[in-house]
C-alpha cells in the first residue's frame, strides 16, 4: 500500500456523530476527532480545513451536555478531555477547554460505579497518562493517587474472585486491562504500585490460559466461563495480547513480551464472525500491527494484512455504522496503520 499522505477529505472523518449522543473515542464524535489528530499529526493524512473549529463547536456543545455516567475515556467524560489536550498541544486557543472538560470529567471518577477500562476508573488513569505526555498534566497532577488506589483496589478484588473461580480477565472489563493501567500509571505518572499486586495479576494470566488443539494459548473472557468471546479485543486474546506488549514495552520485562507473542499466534489463527475493531476480525488485525510495532518482526505485518483482505470483510453491515470500536472509522484507521504502524491505538495509554 501506498505511504503517501492521503487527502484530509477521508469520508470516515467528514460526518462525525452529533454531541452529547455517545460518548466517548469508542463510539462518538470524540473518536473521529481524535483519529484526525494522529493522522494529520503523523502526516498520514493533509491537514483538513477548519478541524480545530469543529473540534472547539463539538466540544462546547458536549460539555453543555449532562455528563455521562462513565469515567473512561472510551466510553465517557473522559473522550472530550482527552480530545481538548491532544488539540491544545498545537492550538493553544483551546487549553481553556482542558481545565473545563477536566472538571467535568473529574466528578465522574468517585460516581462512577465501574472500575474498568471501558467505562471506570481503569480508563480514566490510561487518559491521564495520555493527557500528561502531550503535556496537559497539570489540571489534574493532585488528583491521582485516589484514582491509582482504587484501580489498585480492584484489581485485588478481581484477583480474589479468580481464586474463587469467577472473575474477567479482559482488556475493556477485566483484570489485563487493570493491570495495563497501574503498569502505565507508574511508569509515566510516577504512581507507586505494589509489585506483589502486578506480579499477581501477570500470574493470574498466566494460570487461566488454556492451550487449543493446534497448540495455541487463548482465554475465556471469564475464569470459570467456557462460552466467551476468545477472539474479542474487549475479553478474549487480542485485548489480552495488546495489553501485554504496552506492560512489555513501560518495563522492559521479557516475560510479558513472551506471553504476548504466545497471544499474537492465537489471534492470528483464531476465527471469529464478527468483524469490527470490538469483537472481531479488525481489532484481530490492529493486534499484530501492534505485535510488529513492538517487536520489529515484519512477518507479523503480513498476518495483519492478509486479515484485511478476507474476502467479504468490507461487506459486513457493522461497517455501515458510524463509530470507532463498532464502525467504518476502526477498518479505515486499520488500513491507515497498515500504512504506519507507528500509529496509536485508543484506549491503551501513551506508547513510550
């Protein structure tokens, strides 16, 4: 595929979801919005004519909006947040809307009734991190150790509902992305964690993986659970893998790389009917970009496009939706990071 920028008129980025619908990069206008950003950023794409003021328009209308009930950044007040600094790092105009959408978004965290990375307190530090290496730290910098202890807090209690035989191992709902997010959180904003807590949770993983006849390591979305999304990004072994190579790449620990691989190989081979970034075939692909971007191994590069061209793939109604993680906006940024690799991926914190 080409690597030349394309034009800023891409059709995926030219009708974005009306404010205060869904919020969110998973599924609302922040996700287009933020996508813009790295593509324009990177120089995949031109620049687009007025991106700025519809990101100003969009975001004073979402923030006169109720705030949604979720803390994440995926899938609530913490999309807009991170959409305003990631613009007021080249638009200065807009740092105004970092404090007012911080705020906003701060009240969330102790109403907040979910602890993971789609909707709770998990997702909420992974934008801090985000939002603190693009150099928006300051609004929040005293605010973090509450966030930092109750992440901590429940990946304890997921741990103890494993040994008892029913917890989440998941990216979006579970222990991997708890995990993800204190591993980031130390790493970049300097918040202390137990190692016992981590080394904990790297074992939990370790133990309730299961090998398939082909040989190939896979979890159930849930200890305990037989029927689960195994090739999933929010449950199964794609989400799982991506959140071992960014613990991988903040240590430098070899062990979290290996159990990653061992994910990537399923993710590969692993079938699933679905075919958006969430559940399906798309987020399967970003997976082993993602394996590629880390370990530098081109065959890796070549899985993920052979997953992008299965035939019929394009055809699926999913792609017909507006939307990130469930939408046309996860294929056509899948294929811009065919294209380069060095993009990001949302909902995984920064990359070193």
């Amino acid at each position: 595929m080409s690597s030349r920028p394309r034009s800023g008129e891409d059709p995926s980025l030219v009708r974005w979801p009306a404010p205060g619908k869904a919020a969110g990069l998973a599924c609302g206008w922040e996700g287009y919005a933020w996508t813009a950003a790295h593509l324009v950023g990177s120089g995949t794409m031109h620049a687009i004519p007025g991106l700025e003021a519809k990101v100003r328009r969009f975001a004073l209308e979402e923030l006169a909006a109720p705030a949604p009930k979720a803390a994440s950044h995926l899938w609530g007040a913490g999309g807009v947040a991170v959409v305003c600094g990631r613009y007021a790092s080249f638009d200065g105009s807009l740092r105004p809307l970092v404090r007012q959408s911080f705020r906003r978004w701060q009240a969330t965290w102790a109403s907040c009734p979910s602890f993971d990375l789609a909707e709770g307190t998990a997702g909420a530090l992974l934008a801090c991190a985000e939002l603190d290496r693009i150099g928006c730290g300051t609004p929040f910098a005293k605010s973090l150790k509450p966030l930092q202890e109750t992440c901590a807090r429940a990946l304890h209690t997921e741990l103890e509902s494993a040994e008892a035989g029913r917890a989440s191992l998941g990216l979006l709902h579970g222990i991997a992305g708890l995990l993800l997010a204190l591993v980031v959180g130390r790493a970049v904003l300097g918040l202390p964690v137990r190692r016992s807590l981590t080394d904990r949770a790297f074992e939990a993983l370790c133990r309730h993986r299961f090998r398939t006849r082909r040989g190939l390591t896979q979890w159930f979305g849930w200890t305990g659970v037989r029927r689960s999304r195994r090739g999933s990004w929010c449950s199964g072994a794609p989400g799982i893998t991506a959140a071992l190579l960014r613990c991988a790449e903040w240590t430098g620990e070899e062990r979290y790389l290996r159990l990653a691989v061992e994910g990537a190989l399923s993710t590969r081979f692993y079938r699933t009917v679905a075919r958006c970034f969430c559940c399906g075939t798309v987020g399967r692909s970003q997976v082993l970009i993602e394996t590629y971007r880390v370990t530098g191994d081109t065959p890796w590069l070549d899985y993920a496009l052979a997953l992008r061209r299965l035939r019929g793939l394009e055809a699926s109604p999913c792609f017909s939706l507006p939307g990130f993680f469930w939408g046309r906006l996860g294929l056509d940024y899948l294929d811009h990071r065919i294209r380069n690799p060095a993009l990001p991926l949302p909902g995984l914190g920064p990359q070193p």
